[in-house]
C-alpha cells in the first residue's frame, strides 16, 4: 500500500528547454532555475520524477524520430527518473544550438515521454517549456497549425497532463508575425484548460516564473458563507498566499554502525521535572500543574479548567455587515491572505457569489465576516472581504479575505509631521526637485514597460542562496557560503545599470544636501561624559573654528580668557541651564516655541516646552493695554493648540484655556480676546481631534457658546 500511496502523490515533469541562437543570452539563468527546481525536489519531494529535453539543437536524438521520422532538432537529453545528483547534473553546462527551435514538435516529444513512462497511472505529470517562440514552426503533413495544437491538447486532457509555457523576450524586441503568430497557438493551449502561459523579460523575472516547489492547494475552510439564516452559499477557502519558509533542520545521530542500512539515525529527547527541595526526585504529570503569573504570585490553572477557560466557538462562516472600501485601510491588514471561491460545480453558489461580487465592486464596498475554519478552533478570525471579477473565461468571481485587527492588535504611534517644523528644518525648492528626480530614476513600473520586481515572478534571494549553499555542501563539506549570484543581487539593491546611466542626477542629489560641520556643541545629558574627558581637556579645545580665527586679528594674537571665565563657558555647554535653553522671546515666540519642541533633549521636554508658551501667554495678555497686544496672543495660542494636538496633549491646552478664562472672565478687555478667539474658532481640543482628550466636541461648542453669552 505504501508503494501504491507514493506513485499517487509523485509527480512526473518533463523538462522542455529551447537552447537555439536568440536564446544563447538567457541559457545561464535558465540552468540556473532549473537546477534550483531539482534541488527542491531533493528536499521535499524525492520520490517526483524528471526528464529533461533540448530543441533547436544540432543533433537530433528523441524515439519519434526514430520510429517515425521528422521531429528534428530536439534532443532528449535525460530521460525520465527519480530524481537525483544526475539530473542535477544534465542541467549544467546546457549546449548551445545552431538551429531555431519548434516548440510544438518539444511538446509532442515530452507527451510521448510521459505517455510512454507512466501511462494510465494516477498522479500529477506536467510539461514545462522556456522559450522566446520567435521563430516559424514547420507546417504539420495535414491540417493547420491550430488543428495541430487541438490535437495535442485532446491528448493532453486524456492523460491529465498539464503544461507550463514560459515566454522570454528581453524588452525591446519587436515583435513580428511570426512571434504573433506563436503567441496565439500558445494562448490556444491555455483555452484548451491544459496550460498556463506567462510572458517574462529580465533573467530575474524569469527566476520567479517558474514554480520551484509546487505546494497542493488545500482547503482550510469548506461550508455555507451566512448571509442570513435563510441565505447560505457554499464556499470552498483556499490560501492564496502564505509564507515560504526554511526547511526544517532535523536532529541526525552518527551513532549508528555504518553497515546499519536500516539505521533511522534518529534522535529521541526525553524531559524529566524535578522538584527545588528534592533534586534528585522526579516529578510525575499526574503531579505537575501549570501557573501563570499574576503580580506577585503564581495563579495555578489545571488542564480541566483551561479547557473550561477556553472560547470553543461553533465552525462557520457569517457576514456582519458591508462597509465602505475606504474606511478598510490597507494597513489594517493581517496574516495571509485567502481566497473564497463557490463550490465548484454548484451553478447556484457561482450565481450567487458572482452576483454579490459584483454588487459590492460597483457600489465600492466591502464585507465584513466572522470566521471559524474548524470545529473545536480557540479563536476566530475577523476580517474583510473583497470583490475579486474574473476576467478569464470559464473562471467564476470569487473574493479575497484578509483578516483585520482588533482592538488589542493595533498600534497607534503618533509621529510630527514634517510640514509641522520650522521652515529652516524643511526642504528647499532645489532639495524637494532632485529628491522628486531620485524617485523617478527608481520608479519600478515606469510608463510604457512591464513591472519590475512584481511579486509573482521575483524568487525570495535567501532562500535560492540556501538552496545553492546546500546543494555546494553535499558535495564539500568544508565549502564556504558562495557570493550572492548576480540576478539575486537585482533584487536585494537597486539596478546597477540603472545607478551607472543615472550617476549625474545622483550627484546633484548629494550636492543638494551637502553636509557642513555643525559649530554648536552637543549638549551632554549626564555628568558621565567627564569620566572621558577632564575638565582641563574640555576647557583646552576651542568652540568652533571660527574661535581660533577670531584670536588673530591684524596679525596680532588676542589675550587668553580668564582660566575660570573658559572653564564656566564649558560648563555652560555641556550642561546649559534651563532658563537659558528654554527661553521664549518677545521677538519670534512662535518660532522658538517651535525649535524648542524641536530640541527634544530629555522626556519632559515637551511639556517643559508647552508650560513655557503658556506662562509667555499669560504674561502677554495680562499686559496687554487695551488689547494691543491681542494678535501676539492670538498667534501663540494657535500654535500651543496645534502643537498640543501633534504631540497627543490636548488636556493641557483645555485645563489651561479654561482656567485662564475663568481668571480673567471678569476683564473686559480679556472677555473681547476671547471673541476673538471664538471668531477664529480657536476651541478647545475635542475627543475627534486627539483620542486623549476628555472633551466632546459639544463641550468645545459649548464653552465657544458661553464665552460669548458672557461677554452680553
């Protein structure tokens, strides 16, 4: 039975490989793909079977042509086996051939292969074919071309085999009739239903084109998607993209007898629980109990009463809601992403779910689902569900599912907005222009060419380098990990090419950020930094270099400063005094509000900052004869709000309006500034603006309504 069980699940892959003249560019990245698929197939399916055949070659060797003439030109050049060192082996170093390949008499060579190797037998067979298809193809003995290709499809679907067309042309290749008129024979075999066809045009592209490791697809989830207890449609939930991870490394014992050849060589590892106050006293499971922490303590929970703990929610599939595709926000986002399609062969289940995909693409919305895949499931997965039209015959709607957070999951950073510094902190016109010339040099889908780097066809780099690494240490065991191979490296660093082409614009981009030294000394946070260096070192080195210059003057030297006057300067620096680093003057207080907000020296600095402003505030409009002071106040009080909302303290600009008005209520030139304030619809900071803060916008409506009915 097991033997039975593994010609099941084996597959048998024919190889087919154009190596003609307009191919010899591409053959390295070819064999390189290639080599990488078998590598694979060693590691997880070393039971699948291999052939490899080369057309537009020299030589002519394959059985048709042998037994029935024609078919010249193709070579088979491994026949189909197990795989193992030796197909590896076949797929190096491939000729380079003198003749234009036809594709179609490849394809009849590898069916015939199959056919011939594993006939009626159940499991998975697939032909492979890398080519240009630029070349014409020799006209069959009857028939058309197309009658050609029906017919070798008619063979393709009795014997369940599938085939996968990868086309390389590198762009800017024109196109002809001849490369028309191969495309559409190859797009005929993909509405035959018998094969996929993919058009790709870097040797990067054509890494990832070519499946390495075919995983099963795998339902996770087969039943009725609830619309409502009188509307169910059945579904079938696939994966539709989940992380490929490292093969799993095994523990491997050498203490076998090397004649063992029935030797598992594997390693058993057995735990045993010992008590603190008896260690050489083994504690049996009937006698060990898990804890949980809970402040001090340790809270023991049983098995019995986890179980009872446990959220054990009923299998299904049920939709909440609908929602705008807006208030979804892609970020949202999480885990693998899967796809709900009908039941296959359910008419009503295609109508129904095309009917409500469609709905849900023209009005823009999405759906909202609960989901258990599996009876017994400890948690259950909230998302969203996204229209997804078929553009291909014969392919029914379906949809996307990506599972959303909840409250717990998500995390909420506030950042400053660069718009929100100083405007010496903010580009210039020339800066903004050169680094707006960086991001088109870089663009990945520039106008008029395909993708660069789409994901569908760009191989993970660390693990085609893990593979080639294990590949080289089974032959030495001693070797180091090779340089990272040149098509790799595309994907990890931007395009060499593209970097030597664009040299000019980059330099102007490093020229518009040139770097200066900064004369101003770094403040030190802690007394430690004297532990480096004394003070009499400190006090030796000079300011800036522009104090050095400044000694001299017409030639004569200036007198040294008094040796405490420059030890008090150093102090000063390392360690300002407050009063001085947080000064806001009358000249620009706005302005050096800002930059203190901009210091950030220590934790406390924001709000060391906002109490400065507030304090700056109050004594101007307590000071302020007749209001003249008013726009002053006005301009600070915006910026103490904004600044108040960016950094997520709004109950400091709200205690502080209320109580300065309540204060001041009483003065009528006081009650005017807050019209005034009430005219610009300067409020209080509510809850819509800044989550922190504990007032509704009624209330911040509210106190705009009593300033005024005050002032009457």
């Amino acid at each position: 039975m097991a033997f039975i069980y593994l010609l099941m699940i084996q597959e048998g892959l024919v190889l087919l490989l154009d190596v003609g003249p307009s191919m010899h560019r591409a053959l390295q990245e070819v064999e390189n793909v290639c080599s990488t698929l078998v590598r694979k197939k060693l590691v997880y399916n070393r039971s699948d079977e291999v052939g490899v055949v080369l057309f537009g070659t020299k030589e002519t060797c394959n059985d048709l042509a042998k037994e029935l003439g024609g078919y010249k030109h193709v070579v088979v050049k491994h026949d189909i086996k197990v795989v193992d060192e030796e197909t590896k082996d076949a797929l190096q170093n491939l000729p380079r051939g003198t003749a234009p390949g036809d594709f179609l008499d490849a394809i009849v060579v590898g069916l015939d292969m199959l056919i011939k190797r594993f006939g009626n037998t159940k499991g998975k067979q697939r032909l492979c074919i890398i080519t240009d298809a630029q070349h014409p193809l020799r006209d069959p003995p009857q028939g058309t071309k197309v009658d050609q290709v029906d017919t070798i499809a008619d063979q393709m679907k009795k014997h369940d085999i599938k085939m996968d067309c990868i086309v390389f042309r590198e762009s800017g290749i024109h196109h002809n009739s001849v490369m028309d008129e191969n495309d559409q024979l190859l797009y005929h075999f993909r509405d035959r239903s018998v094969a996929k066809v993919v058009q790709v045009d870097t040797p990067t592209s054509l890494l990832g084109a070519l499946k390495t490791r075919n995983v099963l697809p795998v339902t996770i989830f087969r039943g009725d998607l609830e619309v409502s207890s009188n509307f169910k449609i059945k579904v079938w939930v696939y994966k539709k993209t989940s992380e490929e991870k490292f093969p799993t490394l095994k523990k491997y014992s050498d203490k076998a007898p090397p004649s063992d050849k029935f030797a598992s060589h594997e390693v058993k590892v057995d735990y045993e629980y010992k008590s603190i106050l008896e260690p050489d006293t083994v504690v049996p499971p009937d006698q060990r109990i898990k804890g949980y922490l809970y402040g001090p303590q340790v809270v023991p929970i049983s098995s019995a009463e986890w179980e009872a703990v446990k959220f054990k929610p009923e299998k299904g599939v049920k939709l909440l809601g609908f929602a705008d595709r807006s208030s979804v926000p892609r970020h949202y986002f999480m885990k693998d992403v899967n796809s709900f399609v009908p039941e296959p062969g359910n008419t009503k289940a295609i109508v129904a779910a095309s009917a409500i995909a469609r709905a849900m693409q023209e009005m823009d919305k999405v759906a909202i689902l609960r989901c258990v895949w599996r009876q017994g499931q400890g948690s259950v997965a909230f998302g969203v569900l996204t229209p997804n039209i078929s553009s291909v015959k014969n392919v029914p709607d379906s949809f996307y599912f990506n599972v959303l957070p909840f409250a717990e999951d998500v995390r909420e950073f506030q950042f400053r907005s660069f718009s929100r510094l100083p405007p010496s902190s903010q580009p210039t016109e020339k800066q903004q222009e050169a680094t707006d010339n960086l991001v088109k040099m870089l663009d990945l889908a520039p106008p008029g060419r395909e993708e660069i780097l789409r994901p569908d066809f760009t191989p993970n780099p660390m693990l085609e380098r893990f593979y080639n690494f294990l590949d080289l240490k089974s032959k030495e065991p001693d070797a180091n990990p090779p340089p990272l191979d040149t098509c790799l490296k595309r994907i990890t660093g931007p395009d060499p090419d593209v970097i030597d082409y664009q040299a000019p614009l980059i330099q102007n981009l490093g020229k518009s950020f040139e770097l200066k030294d900064n004369p101003k000394r770094k403040k030190a946070r802690t007394q430690e930094r004297l532990a480096y260096a004394g003070l009499d070192d400190q006090a030796k080195k000079p300011e800036d270099p522009s104090a050095e210059k400044a000694k001299e003057v017409d030639g004569q030297a200036k007198k040294s400063e008094d040796p405490d006057a420059e030890m008090a300067r150093v102090l000063e620096a390392m360690f300002p005094s407050t009063e001085k680093a947080g000064k806001i003057g009358d000249l620009n207080p706005v302005q050096d509000f800002e930059a203190m907000l901009a210091e950030r020296s220590s934790s406390a600095w924001v709000l060391k900052a906002i109490e400065e402003m507030k304090k700056y505030t109050t004594d101007l409009i307590e000071n302020s004869p007749e209001g003249d002071y008013y726009k002053k106040v006005l301009e600070c009080f915006v910026a103490l709000r904004k600044a108040c909302i960016i950094e997520q303290e709004p109950n400091e600009f709200n205690q502080f309006v209320t109580e300065l008005y309540e204060r001041l209520k009483t003065v009528d030139d006081v009650v005017k500034f807050f019209q005034l304030l009430a005219s610009k619809n300067v409020l209080l900071i509510s809850k819509a603006e800044a989550s922190d803060s504990d007032v509704t916008e009624e209330m911040a409506r509210s106190f705009l309504v009593k300033t005024e009915a005050s002032s009457q």
